[in-house]
C-alpha cells in the first residue's frame, strides 16, 4: 500500500535551507563584537562602583540585614537608658520614703 506524497514536504524542504548571511551583516557582527570588547568592563566613579556592589544579592541582603542589626541595637540601647532613668528616679523616690533624715533639713529649714 502506497500512501501519495504529501504536497507540503517539498515545501518544508524549501523553508528548512537557510540562505547564507551577506557580507554586510557578518562585517557589522564583529563590528559590535570590537566596541563591545573595546568598552570598559570596570564601572568608573564611586556611583558605578556603589551599584556594582549592590547589584550583587548576597551583599544586597547582608547590608539590609546590617542595618536592620544595627537599628534593633540602637533602639536597646535608649530602651536601656529610659529603664536606667526610671531604676533611678524608683530609688530616689524610696530612700526619700523611708528615710526621714533625709527630710529632716528641709522641714528644719522651714521658718
């Protein structure tokens, strides 16, 4: 049993043969190939170098990660002095509650 050709073979044949590039088009790839290896690889300026070290994730997440460390340690520290205060002012507030020497020159120097 025969099967016919099909008609879109010679067709797909056809398309499947790429014509070869012209002269002009290869010249202009390695034009660009030339400027592109001609151009600084290095970022100039502090700027370019800035965010070529950001760009990169790892330090990206290490320095907010940073400063996420550093503002957690600074809110300690005036959570640590406010308490320190209070500690105080709690302390002065009970020597003057229980010892009443403490008052004594005050009220003796009351006409």
């Amino acid at each position: 049993m025969n099967t016919p050709p099909d008609p879109l073979d010679p067709l797909l044949d056809r398309w499947s043969k790429t014509p070869d590039p012209s002269p002009r088009m290869a010249s202009e790839v390695w034009r660009r190939i030339a400027l592109a290896e001609a151009t600084p690889k290095e970022p100039r300026g502090f700027w370019a170098g800035l965010e070529m070290w950001f760009s990169r994730p790892p330090f990206a997440a290490m320095f907010v990660a940073s400063c996420a460390l550093l503002g957690l340690f600074l809110a300690e520290l005036r959570v640590n002095q406010a308490q320190r205060e209070r500690n105080v002012q709690l302390a002065r507030s009970y020597v003057q509650l229980i010892d009443p020497l403490l008052k004594a020159p005050a009220i003796a120097r009351q006409p």
